[in-house]
C-alpha cells in the first residue's frame, strides 16, 4: 500500500500535503454535488443546474491535469494523473 502510494503521489507529481488538499477538494465538491442531487430529487424545482454544474467543473479541472501531466511526461519530469 506504502510503495503504491509513493507511485501515485510521483506520478501526480505531488507531496503527501498536495495530494490532500487536491483530493479533499474534489471530495468536498463531490458531496455537495451529492447534497444538491438529493434535494432536487425531493424538491424538482431546487438545484436544477448544481450538480451539472459541479461535475462540468470537476471534468475541466481534471482535463487540465492531465494535460499539465502529460507536458511534463513529454518533458520527462512526471508521470500520469
């Protein structure tokens, strides 16, 4: 589990403390597009473009990840997401 953690961190090319804040970024942005879902599965008229738009977000956010990796692996410096 160890040396497959230091894999991830190295190829995203984060520390430890990076990686946190990224991915607990994600988790919270994760759960309120969660919340948003069930309040509009309750009430239709609540939160009609919350989720959508949340993910839309998540999806650029990643796109520019992977694209910032995968000019660093050309370089040579960094691996994959």
């Amino acid at each position: 589990m160890i040396d497959a953690s230091k894999r991830h961190l190295e190829d995203a090319g984060e520390s430890y403390f990076e990686h946190l804040g990224v991915a607990s970024g994600f988790a919270w942005r994760l759960v309120k597009a969660g919340l948003a879902c069930g309040l509009h599965a309750l009430v239709p008229g609540l939160c009609t473009h919350s989720a959508s738009s949340s993910v839309a977000e998540l999806n650029a956010i990643l796109a520019a990840r992977a694209a910032r990796s995968e000019r660093t692996s050309a370089d040579g410096l960094s691996g994959t997401l």
